[in-house]
C-alpha cells in the first residue's frame, strides 16, 4: 500500500493555476513492486493529474510519497538490456548530429550502462554514470560496470564546472524535483557544456491517440513535459540555445507489441509465438517509429 501525498507544481511551487487534466485512475489493488520496474508491460495506471496554467506542466498531485518511490526504485528489476542498447544507439545519433566536444561526461539514472558504451564509441574518455537500482547495475557487462556508481544522483558526488556533457534519459518523469536536477546540472556542468535529455512529449500525436492506452500515463510518472514546459524548465534554469525537438525511436517488434493497446490475452499470445525460435527474428527486427519522445538539448 501507498501513503499518498499531495504536492504543488514541482517547476512554480504553487498550485494556483492548475486544473485536473486526468482523474486518478491509481488502484491500489493492482499496485506491486513490478510497478517500478524499467519497461514493464503497461498497466495503465496513474495518479491524478493536474496541468499548470503558468508553466504548462502536467503534474501528479496527489502521489506516492518521494520515499516509497526511492524504496520501490531500489529494488526494482530489471530485464531489458536489448531495449537499452536500441535506445541507447538511437540517443548516440541525436548527440552526434547536435555535434559535441568528446571530453567529460556524466549519464544520470545510466541504468545497465548502455548509453556509457556509446559515449566511449563517441570518444569521451572520462564517463561516469550514476544509477540508483541495483538489478540493472548487477547486469551491467564488464566494460561499463567499473564507470556506474550505484547510487541516486546528488550534486555533491560531483565538483562544480566539471563536465562536458550530463545526460539524463527518461529520468524527469520520474523524479520529484524536476528543477532542483536541472539546478543541479546547470552547477556542474562547465560553462559551454551541454545538457542532453530525452522525454516522454505529452503532447505528441501517439499520447493524444492512444489517450488512457498511451504508456506515458503511468504511476512511475510524477509528471509530464511537453515542448513548452520543458523549455520553460531549462531556461528558468539558465540554459541557453535550448532545443527541442521530437525523435523517432527504433526499437524491436516484440518491445512495441508490448506498448501496444491490444487486450492482455492477444497480446500475451502474440509475444509468445514471437518467443517461438523459428519466429524470434521476426521478433527482433527493429522499426523505427515517432514514439511520441522528444530529445532536449540545452548549453550553459
Ligand atoms: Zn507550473
């Protein structure tokens, strides 16, 4: 069970603006330790949600409180080394175009590291990642395990100035303090240095089709940007030349079978005949698809 908290718009600090954009559709009955978990099959399942009229944030209120949360995500599994890799290699493109400067570089919630591999494919010789679960840091291959430091991210493991480079993928949704990490990068980064993120885009085509069916409502989401409340975070925050952009994301046909809105049975049994070898390279194939993520760049 959830003690649930009530919360003002974690970007304004106030709850003078806001209206109900969604009803609660949280049960507490179907609640479990799974709910936590990276990549899960969706359940389709969400706090109440509210929209700020100053910022344009759609925002959880009330939610789980910050500490079940941080306990949940602790022990949260993990099973999803594929998908990282796809995501991670789409992620890697995004930077390469943006063009970079290969030097220090810091991935929050790095998760089994596979976004660490491509920064050192992309050059950068000096990576650290920060990533509080254990599960995915205990599936972490061997060249990246000895650069992720099991832990939440906190700005005073890192000196101020320091880095090239902080990315942090699909990671805002899920914390309480949106602007305080923003703050948190903008201090550590050094001046000229770039932050890059990727998030769920609330007002994408797929979210607004797929409405309740779309994955992006979900209890792990304590809120929910769009291009404008994005932007408005990272330049309340001091980041300058911020662009904002949606991505197309290629990922494997059984991974979108399982984000797709199609009754649990069906769905169970088109996963398993995927799973059947003589079809696990159909499976496999990768498609790339306007799933609804929209990659950030910002520069101190
Ligand atoms: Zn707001």
């Amino acid at each position: 069970m959830l003690a649930l908290e009530e919360r003002p718009c974690p970007i304004c600090k106030t709850s003078d603006h806001s209206v109900v954009y969604r009803e609660s559709t949280y049960d507490e009955s179907r609640w479990t330790q799974a709910s936590f978990s990276s990549r899960k099959v969706p359940e389709y399942m969400h706090f109440r949600l509210l929209t700020c009229g100053a910022c344009g944030l759609t925002y959880g209120s009330p939610v789980a409180s910050a500490e079940a949360a941080s306990q949940a995500y602790r022990r949260a599994s993990f099973e999803a080394s594929v998908e990282s890799t796809d995501a991670a290699r789409t992620y890697a493109q995004y930077l390469r175009k943006q063009g970079f400067e290969p030097g220090r570089a810091l991935d929050i919630g790095c998760g089994d590291g596979a976004f660490l591999r491509e920064l050192l494919r992309l050059g950068f010789r000096e990576i650290v990642g920060v990533e509080p679960s254990e599960a995915p840091v205990r599936v972490a291959s061997e060249d990246v395990r000895p650069l992720i430091r099991q832990e939440m991210f906190d700005r005073a493991l890192f000196a101020e100035n320091s880095f090239d480079l902080v990315t942090c993928f699909q990671t805002i949704e899920h914390v309480y303090e949106p602007r305080k990490l923003l703050e948190d990068i903008f201090r550590i980064l050094k001046p000229g240095g770039k932050v890059f993120l990727i998030e769920h885009d609330l007002g994408a085509f797929s979210a607004r089709v797929m409405g309740e069916k779309s994955p992006i409502f979900d209890i792990e989401h304590v809120q929910l940007f769009n291009p404008r409340s994005v932007r408005y975070l990272l330049t309340q925050t001091g980041f300058q030349d911020v662009n904002v952009f949606s991505i197309l994301n290629a990922y494997a046909l059984t991974y979108w079978l399982k984000l797709f809105p199609l009754p649990a049975r069906v769905k169970r049994g088109l996963l398993a005949s995927l799973a059947h070898p003589a079809l696990r390279a159909v499976g496999a194939i990768r498609i790339p698809v306007p799933a609804g993520n929209m990659a950030i760049f910002g520069t101190k």
